[in-house]
C-alpha cells in the first residue's frame, strides 16, 4: 500500500517537473531533487523553477485532498468491511490536519 501511495505522489510529482522541463536528480522517500539550468542551458530557469514549485504546491494539495476523500469513503463502510474504527478515526484526524500529508 505505501508502495502505491509514494508511485502514485512521485509519479505526479515528476510529471509536473517535467512539464517545466526540470531534471530529477534524485527522488528521496516523498521527495524530489529537482534542477534547472542542468543539464542544459536554460536562460528563464528562475522563472521555471519557481511556476514549478508553485504548480508542485497546488498539485501535493490536490492529491492530499483526494486521497482523504478517499479515506473518509473508506471510514464510512466500516461496518461493512470489518476495518478497526480506531484506525478510521485516525485517518480522518490525518486528513483534517492541513500540517499532516498522508
């Protein structure tokens, strides 16, 4: 499941940076080394460094949203699916809490 998860964010993550034609240098857990300017010239790579983290910002946004709608469907068929209530909970605090990405 983590696995998925992280595909999924990274996945999203570099497609954005590609859009802007960055390079990956390296990707670490949930997060991207990104460079411009590199591995060639590139004379606006200020402006495209910074469309890119602020695209980067919306699109980590949207994808947390999406995913605690997602948990908050999966809470409200516990009954149904024999999953821990605890566990539920926890996940919706998660979601409620704008610090906590899942």
């Amino acid at each position: 499941m983590l696995g998925e998860l992280l595909n999924e964010y990274v996945g999203g993550i570099t497609d954005t940076v590609f859009a802007h034609e960055g390079t990956v240098a390296k990707v670490i857990g949930d997060a991207i080394q990104v460079l411009f300017n590199a591995p060639g010239d590139q004379p606006d790579y200020a402006q495209r460094a910074i469309a890119c983290a602020q695209e980067l910002d919306v699109w980590a946004q949207a994808f947390r949203e999406c995913r605690c709608r997602s948990q908050r469907r999966d809470a409200g068929s516990i009954g149904e699916t024999g999953h821990d209530p605890s566990d539920a909970r926890l996940r919706l605090i998660e979601c409620s809490n704008p610090a906590v990405t899942p």
